[in-house]
C-alpha cells in the first residue's frame, strides 16, 4: 500500500502541474489584448497562441527519457526554475516576434506532464496507477485557473503583469516541490546507463501510435480549445475578456477536476470501454456544435417561412461542457492504456504519446485561425475536431471493437 510520503509526492507533483499548465495556456488569455494591441489576423493569434504548446510538444518525449534515466523530482525541479526566466521576460516583449520566440521558450512548461506521469505511477502499485495518474492529470485544471487568474490581473494591472506572477509562481512552486517530493524510485546505476538506443526501441510498438491518435484528439483537442474558446466566446456572444474566460473554464475546468475519476473508472472497467464511449459522447458535441449560424426559407403552401438555426450562449454552454468532461476521460483512459502495456517504459512511452496529443495542440489552433480566416465560419474550429475524433473512431472500430467486448477489458492481440 502507498505511504503517507507517496500521497504527498502526489500532491506537491499535482500541484507543479497546475502551475506550469496554467503558464502553458498563458497566451489563450492575454493573446486577446495583445492580438488588439498589435493587430493580428485570425491566423496570427492562432500561431501566437500555438507556439508555447509546439515547445511543449516536442520536449516531451526527452522529458520521458530524462526521468526514466535521471528521475522524475530532479527533471522536474530544473523545468520549474529554467522556465520562469522566459515567462518573466515576455513583460518586455514589444514585437511579433519576441512573442514567439519567448512563447516556445517558455512551451518547455508543457513537457512536466512527461516528467510527472512516470514519477508519480512509480510511487503507486499496478492497480492504482490509473487513478494516480489521473490525479496527477487532474493539473490541466491550471488552464481553468489561467482562466480565472489571467483577466482578474489583465483588469488591474495590464497584460503585462500576467508573466510576472507566473514566473514567481513556478520559483515558489519549485522551492515546495523541493522540499516535498522524494527521491525517483526507478534512478539506480543501471537505469542511468541504458542506452538511448534500448529506451527508443519500443516505440516499435504499432500499440503506441494508435494511442498517440486516441491522445492526440483528447489531449490535443483539450488544449487548442483551451487556448481558443476565451477568443472564440468573445465574438460569438460579445463578451467581455473577463466574461469570456470564466465561460471558457466551463470546457477547461471539468477536463481537470474529473480526469482523476476517469482513471479510476478505467482502473474498473478498462481503458477500451472507457475510450470507446469517450469518442463517441465527443463525436455527438461536435457535431452539434460545428454548425454555423444559420437561416432557412422553407416554401410553405401559405408563403415562406424563415428559421434561424444557431446556438444561444445557454445551448452552447452545456455542449462545451461535456465535451471537456469526455476529453477529461478520454485523457485518463488513454493513459491507463500505457501503463497497463508498458509498465516498465512509461517514460519512454508515455513521452512519445504526450509529444504526439501535444503537437495536437500546436496544430490546431493553426489550423482554427487558417479556417475561419479561410471560410469566415467562426465554428469551422468545431468541424475540424469532428473530423478528427471520426478518424479515431473508424481506427478503434477496426483494431478493437470487433475483437474485444465493449463492456471492459483490454484489447486483444493486435
């Protein structure tokens, strides 16, 4: 059974966690006021947006590979401190490009999920590793925080004091966390001198890749709608910025707080069941989310009759809503998938699944801001992420479905 000390490395870990998503979706807030200030086009903001999340994606499978060899509380304590330096220098920044410079600098944040997972599953028996990493999942609630955080210090003091708070943010954070976490229990001699070569050899594995589809629409469809919803909610119902986050947090804040229920729903019923009916719930709220504001004429044998069909904020609400509850299974179920495979590799592993749903987050909002500048359909964002989770449903139908029942389990040889 886990000790008190294993609870607590759980915790300070959770709590880095937050911290550092929180700083990752940074630009999704005050993106808006210097999108206003500079004037940005749609695809400008997308990639201002984007870019501490390609950092963040590409860091993560070294990241996995650094805690496998060197440990989890040394990978993470160093991210923690080296980040603040550019999050605190995005306060000085006055061109496009400083933005986007310092933005993939401070990305780096976004590769503490690959640090953490490993860490913390290693601290936990087989059994419970589902909900531990659900648990220490549950930090994606930052972007909710950044949410609520972001525009209360945007109002007071200017966009510019957001990056300020944070960097002192992640140096307290790492100060707790060094006085509270324990030492990585894989780190020994012979851990240190696995050959890279041995590490990256199980990447092999075609498992993997499927995962990194399942992840890349749940995780990378979490975040890019993380960063794209305060813009999006803003023009769709003229919102104030403030107003706009705090509704936003309706998708972010439930895709945190309940990813620990989904790891221990997959620790009960499996990682396939719990997946399957995860697409399938998200397939349902993009669909209906996709559609634009719209007016039919139907010819009625009287005259015309003229309909608008278009979401109100109080349809609209709910639907973003559990679509960040079933991206909040989604990302647990996917997890547990690995830690169920590959016990002995979750660093490796895992970081190569995590750069993949990350690199989903960097492509997106591109993707969201090409679109609507491309067709000038605001919900264009919400018919691409439909696309997407139909692919991955026609992938698990075919590698799963039709060889493992649907109640729970796992998937059968592939």
């Amino acid at each position: 059974m886990p000790s008190r000390q294993d609870y607590v490395v759980l915790s300070v870990s959770t709590l880095a966690f937050v911290v550092c998503f929180a700083v990752w979706m940074m630009f999704g807030v005050i993106g808006v006021p210097i999108r206003e200030q500079f004037g940005l086009s749609p695809f400008q903001f997308g990639v201002l947006t984007a870019t501490p999340v390609l950092c963040g994606a590409l860091l993560r499978l070294p990241a996995g590979l650094w805690t496998d060899r060197f440990g989890g509380d040394v990978v993470m304590l160093i991210l923690l401190v080296a980040t603040a330096i550019p999050v605190f220098l995005v306060s000085l920044a006055n061109q496009y490009w400083h933005f986007l410079l310092l933005g993939f600098a401070l990305g780096a944040v976004g590769a503490s999920f690959s640090v953490g997972t490993p860490y913390v599953a290693r601290f936990f028996p087989p059994e419970q590793r589902g909900f531990a990493m659900g648990v220490f999942g549950a930090g994606t609630v930052g972007a909710a925080l950044n949410m609520f955080v972001a525009p209360q210090l945007v109002a007071e003091w200017g966009w510019r004091a957001v990056p300020r708070y944070y960097a002192v943010a992640l140096l307290v954070t790492a100060v707790l966390f060094r006085l509270l976490s324990s030492r990585d229990p894989i780190v020994s001699q012979q851990r240190r001198t696995v050959p890279l070569r041995e590490q990256l050899a199980v990447l092999r594995d075609a498992r993997i890749w499927k995962y990194c589809q399942y992840y890349s629409i749940v995780f990378g469809g979490f975040t890019a709608l993380s960063l794209w919803m305060p813009a999006y909610l803003r023009g769709e119902f003229n919102l104030t910025l403030a107003q706009a986050a705090v509704f936003a947090a309706s998708f972010s804040l439930p895709a945190g707080v309940l990813r620990a229920l989904g790891g221990a729903l997959a620790d009960r019923r499996g990682a396939h069941a719990i997946t399957w009916w995860v697409l399938w719930a998200a397939w349902i709220c993009l669909f209906l989310l996709s559609y634009p504001r719209s007016e039919l004429i139907v010819f009625t044998l009287t005259g015309q009759v003229q309909i608008a069909i278009g979401h109100s904020f109080w349809t609209f609400t709910p639907l973003l809503f559990t679509l960040g509850v079933a991206f909040a299974f989604g990302m647990a179920s996917t997890y547990k998938y690995i830690a169920d495979d590959f016990p002995s590799q979750l660093g490796a592993v895992g970081g190569a699944v995590g750069m993949v749903g990350a690199l989903g987050g960097f492509l997106l909002p591109v993707m969201f801001g090409a679109l609507q500048q491309l067709l000038g359909v605001r919900s264009s964002c919400f018919m691409l992420l439909y696309g997407v989770v139909w692919v991955s449903l026609i992938l698990m139908y075919f590698t799963e479905v039709r060889r493992t029942e649907i109640s729970g389990g796992h998937a059968e040889t592939y």
